[in-house]
C-alpha cells in the first residue's frame, strides 16, 4: 500500500535485510512486512502527516467566519467519514471470515450515511446563506 | 495499480484542504462542498479498486461493499432533510456514527490480525487500536445521548442528571479502560487478551453516555464540538491502524475543527474544558435562585408595537427559544415590517446562542434574513447604547448582566451582548422559569425592561400584528 512512500523517501527503509544486517531488525521488519505496516520509519511519515494536516487544518478553520459554523461542522462530518476507506477494505476485502466482513459492512453503512447527509446537509444550508439581496423582497 | 490509488488519494486529500479553504467564505462555501463530495467520490472508488478489494472479479465479494452502501443511500437523504431546527440532533447523530464506524473498524482489524498476523500487533499498532476504539466508541454512546437531549427525548431527562462521586466512578471507569488498554498494547497475544479487549469496548460505551448524561442543554455546543474533534481523532487512530495517510489527513482536519470550535465555544462561557465536562452547571445555582421574588413589567403586544414605531435602531438577540418554537419565518417578517418603516434592523449572534455552533445564523438564514445582518457579539455590543428597543427573543444567560459585576454568579465572566446597554428592551420568554442554566436574570428587572410573555412563534405574530398598517388604531 506504501510503496509510494517506500521509493519516494524511505528507500534506505526499503531493503533493511541488504543494508543492516542486524539480525533482530530484520526479524522485526520482516514481521511487519509481512502484515504490510508497523515499521518505525512509517510510523514517523505517519506522525509527520498528522501533524502537518493538523497545523494545516487549524489555519484553515480559523479562518472560517462564525456565521458558518454549523455548515463547516457538517462539512467536516462528512469529511471524517473517510472512514469509509477502512470500512470497505474490510467489508470488501478477500481474507477477512464472515463475523469480520459484518462489523466492516456496519461500519461502511454507517460512514456512508455521514456521507451522504452531511454533503447533502452543508450544501442545502449553504442554499440558505443569502447576501443583501433586494432588501425586503417579500413584503 | 498501488501507486495510481496512492495518488488518488494524495488528490483527495488536496481537496478536502481546498474544500475547507472555501469554506471559509460563504461566496465560495458551496464550491467548498462540491469539492468535498469530489474528493469522498475518488476515495470511495480507489479504495475499492484495490487489489485486495476487486482482486477476483466475484459479485459475492462486490455485494459486501454494494448492499451497506445502498442500505445507506436512504437513510442519508432521510437525515439530510432534517427541519432546520433539527439540525444539532442530526449532527450529534452524525458523531454517533462516525464513533461507530471507527470503532468497528477497530474491532475488526484487531481480531483479524490476532488469528491472521499476531506479529504484526505491535505495540505501535495495538496503541493506534486501543486509542481508536476508545475514542470511536465512547464518541458513539456520548453522541446518542447528545442526540436524545437534543431532539429532548423522554427517557433522557434534559437537566443535568447527577450524583455525588459521579467524577469519580467516570474517571475509574476511564481510567480502567486505559490500564486495560495499556495491558493489551504490550500482550496482544496472550490467552486473556481479546477479553480484555472486550472489557476496553464495554467501558469505553459506558463512559461515553456517563460522560454526557449530567451536561445541560446550554453547554452542548461545546459537547457538540468537543465530540466533533474525537470523531475525527478516531478517524486519525484508524489511519494509523491501516497506514492510510488519507485517513490521517482528513481524521486531523475534523479533529482540529472540532478543537477550534470546542475553543471558541469555552471562551463565549468563560469557561474550561474540565468544567463543561466535569461541572455539571446549572445544579449548585437552582436552589440559591429561590430566595425572594422580584416583580416583572408585562406589556401588551401592542403596546410594544407603538414603541417599536418609534424606534430608529432595533437590535434582536435570538436564543434557544427561538428555536423551539420555529419563529424564524415570523422574525423574517418583523424584520420587514420594521424595515419597511425605515428602521435599521440587526441581529446579535452570541456564539453560543443555540445548541450548537452557529445555529442561529442557518436558523435565521432559512427564514431568507440576509447574512449581512446578523452581526457577532463583539462587533454589535460597542453600538448597543445607541440601540432604541433590544428585543430578546428566546435568549437568556447570553444577555444576563450578573455575568458582568456578580462574582457569585455561575457565569461570572462569561461575554454576553449588553442588551441591558439599550435604551428598551423587550424580553419574550415562554414562561417566568429560569433558563437552562438556572440563573435568575437582572435584565428582567430593569426599568427599561417589559416582558412579553408566550411563545416566541406567537409573540412575534402578534408584533407583526400591531406593526402591520392593516390593523386598526
């Protein structure tokens, strides 16, 4: 899955068996090889994304004006209902018994209703948000 | 293929930074909405364009993904046609789901692993899986209750609902839940451990609704937004089980949204994290509030009208019971009976007015007031002395002077509009009872002061009635 990663910027990471023959990294590397994540380099690139989405995300939230706030808050509802990703890895995916496939398969129903409403929501409320338009138009 | 889905997310991942970017402006908001559903749309088809998703082209395998997401569709669009007023119940909703989603996610990934992989549950991984299914499933129960209070349920009383030592027990019972997830992130393996996994879930559901039950209804923005911020934690959790940095990215954008909002939600209240969570307000102040009996100043209806006629600058504070009783489209058209007079009309948005993050400027934007009138506490409180009538409708601790020179008050502290600064003020309230909070309110008292007592819905008609040339004086 991280292979972009993997070539991109952790390539000394890449083959740890070539380059440090200590024998219990290997050991540990090949363990998470094997499971596809866990290795300590990731876990660095990890916390470097989390953090930078998250000064990113304050600077962009700041900027919100408080007359939207309840559509910002639905919006990003529905932004975290990314979980999606997970869910159909997990409800959809080949190596996983059945009882496993039901917690995914309720976790996609779930993340798929955020969706759904909280896109349809923000933009609905958003249809809403008028400016000074003819002033008094109704009466 | 890998790479092509990495880049798929890397796009959508841009986007969802972009998305809020226009948020920021309600010109280009909707552009930010559109670019959102964009980003979710590539993420949803590359994830499921993954080898190990649509590796065998079997409709079986498909059907898994296929049904929960058609079982969603309806369900979804039911909840996004909410009424308006509806909308802090169907967010709470919302945070439910996402807890949920994160959770069983967590749930799965552990007991697929510990019979397919054990070694790949490091502790590095059982950190990320513990801190997921703590937070998703305590956001899960917290939000149902969150929910219940709000759309005001039966079964869930709406006052604080407390007990001595209740900090205690829902401390013990978190702090459990952690010393048994501490245990599990360096034994995933042993024989006791998935029970000690289930332990983590059980207390974990507990201290979710536990921890919500004594909040009041005036402090739930700031739950609302404290919950936000957990949801999109656990998303971040669950991008660390499943090394996904688009789960991380798009997790600490709601994360940091929930935290800024929660931020701003404890400043308008002067108060801390720890005390909207642990303070159970509104219980001390109920019984001190008794005491002696001051007098109200009734008016008419009409009588009100006469001295709106001659105001030149109306200010309206709406509240919670603006809400409740749905006057929006009925102050829509006081608006324009007072507009229409040449009066200059604004209204005065507390952050925390309402049940949730700006609620009452979509609550007023349904009712087609232009946004450019509603104006925040700071900017409308250096023009209140020059305000002719303040009309507050439905608000209460945000107008409440005591927050200004009562030490003892529980709001001491707190911003509030200083609608008290106005040369009149009306005050429509549906009954003589304190507001949620339970604080007796000076305002009342004043000599400017004149209660219209009644629903906000009928209140406003009847203004309207006596502002409108049709009625006969």
């Amino acid at each position: 899955m991280n292979t972009l990663f993997h070539t991109l910027l952790l390539l000394p990471g890449a083959a740890p068996d070539v380059s440090n023959p200590v024998i219990p990294d290997a050991a540990t590397a090949a363990a998470a090889s094997h499971g596809g994540h866990g290795s300590e380099l990731d876990l660095i690139a990890m916390l470097f994304v989390f953090m930078l989405a998250t000064f990113i995300g304050i600077g962009v939230i700041r900027r919100v004006s408080r007359l939207l706030h309840t559509p910002l808050m639905s919006l990003t509802n529905a932004i975290s209902a990314i979980a999606v990703v997970g869910a159909i890895t997990i409800a959809g995916g080949q190596d996983y018994p059945t009882p496993i496939k039901v917690l995914g398969g309720i976790a996609l129903f779930a993340s798929m209703t955020n969706i759904i409403s909280g896109f349809l929501i923000t933009d609905r409320m958003l249809k809403m948000f008028k400016s000074q338009a003819p002033a008094g138009g109704k009466s | 293929m890998t790479t092509a889905i990495e880049l798929a997310y890397l796009f959508a991942t841009g986007l969802f930074v972009l998305s809020l970017h226009w948020m920021g402006d309600p010109k280009t908001a909707r552009r930010g909405v559109h670019a959102g559903m964009l980003a979710m749309l590539v993420a949803v088809l590359a994830t499921w364009a993954k080898p190990e998703v649509s590796h065998h082209s079997d409709f079986v395998r498909h059907a898994w993904v296929i049904i929960p997401i058609g079982l969603a569709i309806w369900p979804g669009i039911w909840l996004s046609l909410v009424p308006i007023t509806a909308v802090p119940q169907r967010t709470a909703l919302s945070h439910a789901f996402g807890g949920l989603a994160a959770g069983l996610v967590g749930t799965a990934e552990y007991f697929h692993l510990l019979s397919a992989n054990p070694a790949a549950l490091t502790p590095f991984m059982m950190t990320a899986i513990v801190a997921e299914i703590i937070l998703g499933y305590l956001t899960f129960t917290g939000s149902i209750i969150a929910a219940a209070k709000l759309q005001e349920v039966k079964w869930i009383p709406q006052r604080p609902w407390v007990y001595p030592g209740q900090n205690v027990v829902n401390l013990i019972a978190l702090g459990v839940a952690i010393v048994l997830g501490a245990l599990l992130i360096f034994n995933p393996n042993a024989g006791w451990a998935p029970y000690a996994f289930c332990g983590v879930i059980f207390l974990a559901l507990n201290f979710g609704w536990m921890l919500v039950m004594p909040i009041g209804g005036a402090d739930m923005p700031t739950v609302i937004a404290i919950l936000n911020s957990y949801a999109g934690l656990s998303a971040v959790a669950m991008g660390f089980v499943l090394d996904n940095k688009l789960l991380i990215t798009a997790g600490a954008l709601d994360g940091s949204s929930g935290l800024i909002l929660s931020i701003i939600m404890c400043k308008a209240m002067n108060r801390s994290f720890a005390n909207v969570l642990f303070g159970a307000f509104g219980q001390v102040q109920q019984k001190a509030a008794g005491g002696e009996q001051k007098a109200y100043k009734p008016e008419t209806p009409e009588g009100a009208g006469q001295i709106l006629e001659q105001a030149s600058s109306v200010v309206i504070v709406p509240g919670y019971g603006l809400a409740v009783a749905q006057a929006q489209h009925k102050v829509r058209e006081l608006y324009d009976q007072l507009k229409k007079r040449g009066i200059t009309v604004r209204f005065a948005i507390h952050p925390v007015a309402g049940r949730m993050p700006g609620h009452m400027n979509v609550l007023l934007a349904e009712a087609e007031i232009p946004y450019d009138d509603l104006v925040e506490m700071e900017e409308i409180n250096s023009d209140m002395p020059q305000c002719d009538v303040c009309i507050v409708l439905g608000a209460n601790d945000v107008v409440n002077p005591a927050a200004r020179f009562d030490k003892t008050s529980p709001i001491y502290g707190m911003p509030i509009i200083d609608a008290d600064r106005a040369r009149t003020v009306f005050a429509v309230k549906r009954s003589k009872n304190p507001g949620f909070a339970g604080i007796d309110n000076d305002l009342y008292f004043l000599d400017k002061t004149f209660m219209l007592f009644g629903d906000a819905k009928a209140v406003v008609g009847e203004l309207v009635k006596a502002l409108s040339p049709s009625a006969g004086h």
